[in-house]
C-alpha cells in the first residue's frame, strides 16, 4: 500500500468512526498538516466515497458513502494481504534461524526485542527442539539502561542465547548487551 492508501484508510476509519471529526483532528490522526488534510477530504468528497452534511455553521458531519464503503473494503484487503505477506516472510525468517541454531546444538532461546516481532518469532518454536525461556522486552531494557536502573538481564547458560528481534533499537540493544559483558555470536544474535 502506498503512504496515501494508508492515508486514505486511516481518513475513512476516522470518518467512520467520528463523524463529527474536524480537519484538525483529521490532520493529528493522520500526521499531516491542516492544509494536507483538507485536500484529503476535499479528494474524498469529490469522488464521492464520503458526504459532508453541515449541522451548523462551521460545523460539519462526515458520512461514508457506499462507494466509499466498497473503497475501504478494497484498501482494508490491500492491507490485510500485506500485513499476511509480511508475517510469512517473518515467519519464515525465524524458522531458518531457529533451525540454523538448532543445528548448532542451541537449547534455549531468551527472545529480546519489540512486542509483534516477538509475537512472530514465538511461533517458530513449535516443532523443534529448542525452548523458548523468556523473554525481554525492549522498551523496559532501555528505559532501565537509560535511567541506570538495574537491567534483569538472565544468566546464559551453555547452550543458550539471546536473539535480539528489533527493527528500530538493534544497534541500541546490542550496544547494552555488549556493555553488560554479553558477547555477539556467543551469548546472542541478531534477527534480520
């Protein structure tokens, strides 16, 4: 989906939902200027996918129109098949790595990261003979690290590692890792 699809779904959801939302409040959902957002609406409304009724002056209710509907629907679909795809290539992903560390003679896996990549990388556990022990989340790792609070970063056994699952903090979490005496390769990895 392109960033106006995304756009465009994100207007229809609010509509939907608030159809007494203003332009204003459209432009901080969708993260745009005012001026962007009323070309937006203006967009939608002459193609006919929302209907603007006003209530009083300055004051404007927004209804989604069938068109409209069937133009969600076909977005939501868009959206939907690639978030899946993006999930399976993920998915997939993990599996070679899992099996890569299996093949390794890994046992246990502390998983560290962001909360959906977790989320996918704990299905990859099924079916093989490594365990999934714990684990950490990002956010809380670097606020602690951050405020020099006391980091419970687990006791790595032989046979165990951390695999670092983060799209935005890798070089972050890898850093703490490091600082803490954890060594890449041999007490964690990334997940790429």
């Amino acid at each position: 989906m392109t960033p106006e699809e995304i756009r465009t779904l994100t207007l229809f959801n609010s509509v939907e939902s608030k159809p007494g939302i203003n332009q204003r409040q459209l432009a901080q959902e969708l993260d745009v200027s005012l001026g962007l957002a009323n070309t937006y609406f203006k967009r939608v409304l002459k193609k006919g996918w929302v209907r603007a009724k006003r209530v009083k002056p300055r004051r404007w209710l927004y209804f989604l129109t069938p068109k409209g509907a069937i133009e969600k629907s076909r977005l939501s679909i868009s959206y939907l098949n690639r978030t899946l795809e993006s999930f399976r290539e993920l998915k997939k992903k993990g599996d070679e790595l899992i099996q890569i560390l299996s093949d390794k003679g890994i046992k246990g896996v502390h998983l560290c990261g962001e909360d959906d990549l977790i989320e996918i990388l704990s299905f990859c556990f099924s079916g093989i003979d490594i365990k999934l022990i714990s684990v950490i989340p990002e956010i809380s790792l670097i606020k602690k690290y951050t405020s020099n609070k006391a980091l419970n970063l687990p006791k790595i056994k032989k046979g165990e590692l951390i695999i670092i699952a983060s799209l935005e903090n890798q070089n972050l979490i890898a850093n703490i890792l490091e600082k803490k005496g954890f060594k890449k390769n041999g007490n964690w990895v990334l997940f790429t």
